[in-house]
C-alpha cells in the first residue's frame, strides 16, 4: 500500500491517473471526509470541505457514501449531492430519492419498535446512546462502561435474531441494520460501467474495497487494509481532494 500524502511521486502519479480516467468518486464521511468525533451529531463538515465537494461535483460524479441517514447528511452538507446512506440501503441522487432492498418500510417499523424500549437499555447501560436511524439503530458506547459492553453485544445478537437485522460493529459502535446490503455492492450499483475512486477509513470501507476491486482504492488512518493506497487522516484527504480538482 502506497503512503501517498507523504510520497511526492505518488501523489502526483495518482493525481495524474484520476485527472486522466476522470472516476466517479464514492467518499464515505466519518473518519474520511470529517475526523471521528466522540458525538457523532458534532461531525461537522470542516472549512472548506463543502466548497471542494462542490468543485469535485463539477468535474466528476461524485458520491457521498456513508452508514448515516440521508436525514444526518442533509444536515451536514446540504442536499445538493449525491448520497449512498444506511450502508447502501437508500440513495438520493441530488434529492431523488431510491430504496436499494425490498421491504425497506419492514426494517423501518423493527427499528422504530426497537427504539421505543430504549429507555430499558439507557437504564441496564449507563453511557450508551441509542440512535434510530430510520431503518437502521446504533448503540454508541463511546461513554459506556466497558465491562457491560459483552452484555450489551449478547441483548442486540439477540435482538438481531429476533428481527432479521444484521449486526456491525464499528468504531464505538454495535449497529443493528438491514441484512445482505454493503456500501460494495451499492456503489457497484450505482457505477456500472465507470471507473471508480472509493475512499474509506472503516470496516464497512473494506467491504466497497473488496466488492470493487477494479477501483482506485483509498485507506484514510492507520490499520490493515486491502486499499492500494493509505491517506494518514482526513485533513491530509481534504488536501489530496483538492489536488484532483
């Protein structure tokens, strides 16, 4: 894997690539575009983030790809963009909106149905926060004692059981959401035919790594990872977006 933010000539080969094959760009958000932050309502879009996704919008086709409802994104940068949210459950195509699984509304209601007991799991977890995310639910333990962490993955493994929900766990996180969906296989979707930039810093990144390997791939932060090339974090990302306008 190639360290490109502080290897020139990587930098400029790879700059020369996208400006040449001119990919669609599919960038997740959190630890990517914006650093992780312990609240995850508190993610705001750094300066000048959004004056350069619009410049990239300009020159590429570009995608937002993100675990967060198109509600959050909205929120954040406005409706103007392309987003893959949910994992790849939903797209709005610039305020056109489209469900990629059947029986989306069915996932709305299990979520809707889990959230209302919150309060049982507010009181059992001291810490943990609970976001219902429309078709998805997230438990975020970054303020949660750690010794009821194992208690709390066995109640949603349980839950997931009885619902049809799959598990992920992530940076701070247990989610419970749609099964047999991943931003892979999404952006597959939506770019067929197209060259492809897919730029992660997750697990769920892997997955649109793994599922697209004919893409120029992109592992912002450290650990392991299948992309070819690594950015160390998302300020330095920001500035290498801003080379390929």
């Amino acid at each position: 894997m190639k360290q490109i933010s502080r290897n020139q000539p990587a930098i400029d080969a790879l700059v020369q690539e996208i400006k040449l094959k001119k990919p669609a760009l599919f960038l997740d958000y959190d630890g990517t575009l914006v650093p992780i932050v312990m609240n995850p309502e508190d993610a705001l879009p750094p300066a000048g983030l959004i004056q350069t996704l619009s410049a990239l919008d300009e020159r590429y086709r570009l995608f937002i790809v993100t675990g967060r409802s198109l509600q959050e994104m909205i929120n954040f940068i406005g409706d103007g963009f392309n987003v893959i949210a949910l994992h790849g459950a939903m797209t709005s195509l610039k305020g056109d909106l489209r469900y990629n699984v059947p029986e989306f509304q069915k996932f709305v209601k299990i979520c809707d149905d889990i959230y209302e007991k919150r309060d049982e799991y507010l009181k059992e977890f001291p810490g943990v926060r609970i976001y219902n995310k429309g078709a998805n639910v997230l438990f975020h333990t970054g303020l949660m004692q750690k010794e009821y962490l194992g208690t709390l993955i066995d109640i949603i493994n349980r839950l997931a059981a009885a619902s049809g929900m799959a598990v992920y766990s992530g940076k701070r996180i247990i989610e419970l959401r749609i099964p047999g969906i991943n931003k892979g296989i999404a952006i597959r979707q939506y770019a067929a035919g197209m060259r492809k930039l897919i730029a992660g810093d997750d697990n769920t990144d892997e997955d649109a790594f793994r599922e697209n390997p004919d893409a120029i791939t992109i592992h912002v932060g450290p650990g392991d990872s299948i992309a070819r090339y690594r950015v160390p974090d998302p300020g330095e990302m920001l500035i290498f977006l801003r080379k390929i306008v």
